[in-house]
C-alpha cells in the first residue's frame, strides 16, 4: 500500500477574507466594524463589559454564517483524497470545515463555539446569540471559545502543531503574515528537507526558514490555491 505524502496548511486571515470576511490588520486606526479592537477583544474588555463583548461576537458569528468557503478552502479540503493532510489555521471561522476539511487545529479559538468561564472543558457548539445568563451546565456564564489577546493558547494545540509540521513532506503558508506570536514560530519546526510554499501577494519574511525547496507565490489564496493543487496533484505518482 502506497503511504500519503504529509501536507500541512498553515493558513491565516488571507484566506478567509476572500470569503468576504474583514481581518484585524485592514484597520489603521484601531477599529473593526466599528468596535474599539482593545474593548472587545481582551480578559480586561470581559471584566469591564460582557455585553460588549458578547455583542462583537455575535456580530463576527452572524458575519461567519452569511459567508461561504472560497476556492482556498475547497481545494485544501479535496486534496485530502490524495494526501495526509492537516490545517493548522490562526482564523476562528469554520469555513475550512464547511469546505470538507477533517483534521484542523485551531490555534486560536472557534468562533461557533462557546465555552465555560469556569471550566475551559466545557464547550459547546454555538450557532445562535451568546448573551447574559446564557449558562454552561454548572450554572457559570458561557463565553466566546476564542483566545484573547493576552490570553495562552492551548499548549496541547501547539505541541500538537509542532509534531505534525516535523512530520510533514510538503508545507503550505497561505494567507499570513507571519507576525502573530507564538503560532508564527511553529514553521520554525519544518524539517530542512521538506517543500516549503508561500502563497501570499505581500513579501512575507522566512528568512528564518532552511528549506532546500522553497516556492513564494506572490498571488491571492485562491489563485495559489489553484496552482498548488494543480502541481501536487502532477507530482503525486512521480
């Protein structure tokens, strides 16, 4: 039996917003949609105004509904028929999984789900509104399952993050810019003679990065995407 070539997608807020989903990074001036970034999006903004918060999340989670996967996110999702593959993504959105994707990591945070203040264990599936009194079912508040900024990610997610980016033959970069610690030192972790591509318009430093097979596409997620599947798909009996 002829074993799967490993491939892992590292992808980020480039991949989504050719969904029509808006990323943090197209604000200059401190606001998202309208909401103050520092006031929705912290520990200390949930101390001072739950609802607040959970109102900013229930717009993101409406938002995440109206939208659909793009072509990124489908062809990732079909190359899981002639690949090992894994998605290690920084986006809260579900559109990998609504594209068919089956092994993700989500490094910080879902945003179709919420969680416990109380018991970080207790997460549940959320499609509709989280508000006030909405309670998990040990009588505490649910919150949104989303790694604030300030706030550790899950150092099972990382760890597992790490193991299989050691273990991978090919490694796709899409739609991140490589600035958000720690999730950004995970490439770090590619092992020298595995294939390394970048797909993404802007210049995206990997200096830091020795692969012998390195590729930067200089196109949009889609359009990498595209040329992604197209060459692996060429190469998969050579």
């Amino acid at each position: 039996m002829m074993v799967k070539n490993k491939i892992v997608f590292f992808t980020g807020a480039g991949v989504s917003a050719e969904s029509g989903l808006a990323t943090f990074r197209d604000s200059e001036d401190g606001l998202w949609n309208n909401y103050h970034i520092e006031d929705v999006c912290t520990p200390e903004a949930w101390e001072r105004d739950k609802e607040l918060v959970l109102e900013f999340y229930n717009f993101r989670r409406k938002q995440c509904q109206e939208v659909l996967p793009n072509l990124a996110h489908f062809k990732m999702a079909e190359l899981d028929d002639y690949f090992e593959v894994i998605i290690i993504t920084q986006n809260v959105d579900d559109l990998h999984e609504r594209a068919g994707s089956k092994n993700m990591i989500h490094l910080h945070g879902e945003l179709m789900k919420s969680r416990s203040i109380l018991d970080d264990s207790l997460i549940y599936v959320q499609e509709k509104d989280i508000n006030l009194g909405d309670f998990c079912e040990k009588g505490y508040q649910l919150r949104p399952h989303i790694v604030w900024f300030g706030e550790s990610l899950d150092e099972k997610k990382i760890n597992t993050a790490i193991e299989k980016v050691k273990e991978c033959d090919v490694c796709v970069i899409v739609g991140t810019s490589l600035l958000v610690s720690p999730a950004n030192m995970i490439p770090f972790y590619l092992r020298k003679s595995a294939k390394l591509i970048v797909i993404d318009p802007k210049d995206v430093k990997i200096d830091f990065i020795e692969s012998d097979d390195y590729y930067h596409l200089k196109t949009t997620a889609t359009d990498g995407m595209v040329q992604v599947f197209e060459s692996l798909i060429k190469n998969i009996n050579k």
